[in-house]
C-alpha cells in the first residue's frame, strides 16, 4: 500500500490553499490551524509592501483535527506572487482538495486569479471551495465565484478570515467536499447489481 493509501485509511487529507497575492491564505491557516503554523514569510519588498508587511515565498502549513483526531486536515497554503508559482506545482501532489482563496475587495485581481483556478482545477479534478475573504454576503460571493469561473456545484464560503470561527467554516466546508467526492467515487466504483442493493438497503 502506498504511502497516499496510508493516509486515506488513517482518515488525514490534504487541502491546498492557494489564490492570488495578499487573499487571505496565510489568515486563514492561522486562524484555525491546532498547531504552530509552519511559515516561511520574509519582508514585503516594493509595490508589494505597500499592500502587506510580510510575504509567502514558499508555504505555510498548519493541521485541523475533527472528532478527537480521527479526521484530520493537512493545510498547505501556496505563495500567490505568480513568480513563486512553481511552488503551487510542487505542493498540489496527491491533493485532496482546493481552497482558492480571494479577496472579494481586490476585483483588480480576480480576472488573473480565475484563470489560474481553471488552470488549476484542469490539471487536478478534485473538489472546489471557494473562499471569498472580506465578505459577509453569499450572494457577492457566490457572483465573485461565479466570475471566477466556479461552478454552480461547487461551494462557495463567504468569509472573514482573520476570524476563527469564519476560517472554521471554510475548512469545514472543504472537509465536506472531500467527503462527497469519496461517496460519489465509491458508488460509481460499485458493480450495477450491488449499487441496487446498497441503494435499497439505504431505502
């Protein structure tokens, strides 16, 4: 059994936290992870100091645990400069999900961040949640996510996420997503004779 398998069987899945350059990535890992946030931040140079003191130059990671450890979360947050883009490639191995995280005050930086979500997504074919930081009304998030090109089955979780309780969610939301695509794999993986009995057995 492999070492991926392992980890299935041990109930820990790994969530990919990317987005573009200043989202929130970074607070939302702080904002719920149960260990010390490992962070690899240095000083904000030129334009980008202007928006943030500090800056991702390779990743951040940080753990969430659910019923006593028997579920847990692996978060590893991206940098969102695209020159430190390659670390996105380096880290989305055996993802579990996708966290795309964006600011829905920062419209300047949707149009390149919707098309390295599709790129991504493309590439990966795991579950979506979209985080939409600094908001507090589903219908703008849900639009943002939408123009990012999101889609309708997807979740989308408008969010604060210098706040425990709003990160909370959003991982809660990704935890959630995993857990449906694992369902939805397992019946497709199911003989046409034994999905009818599981079904009427559910019935």
């Amino acid at each position: 059994m492999t070492a991926h398998a392992d980890a299935r069987a041990g109930h820990v899945f790994k969530v990919l936290v990317t987005g573009p350059f200043a989202a929130g990535k970074t607070s939302l890992i702080q904002a719920v992870s149960q260990t010390t946030v490992v962070e690899t931040d240095v000083v904000a140079t030129g334009a980008e100091a202007e928006i943030k003191q500090f800056t991702t130059v390779a990743m951040d990671f940080g753990t969430y645990a659910i019923e006593d450890g028997d579920v847990q979360l692996l978060m590893f947050g991206t940098p969102g400069q695209s020159r430190f883009r390659f670390m996105t490639d380096i880290m989305k191995g055996d993802v579990d999900v996708v966290v795309y995280v964006v600011d829905a005050e920062a419209d300047h930086t949707h149009a390149e961040a919707g098309e390295a979500m599709r790129e991504l997504l493309a590439d990966l074919r795991v579950p979506l949640v979209v985080a939409v930081n600094r908001c507090d009304d589903r219908d703008v998030a849900v639009l943002v996510a939408r123009q990012l090109g999101a889609l309708a089955s997807e979740a989308v979780v408008p969010c604060q996420l210098i706040e425990h309780e709003s990160g909370r969610k959003v991982v809660i939301e990704a935890l959630l997503a995993v857990l449906d695509r694992l369902e939805r794999t397992r019946d497709e993986l199911l003989e046409p004779v034994e999905r009818v009995l599981a079904l009427a057995g559910a019935a």
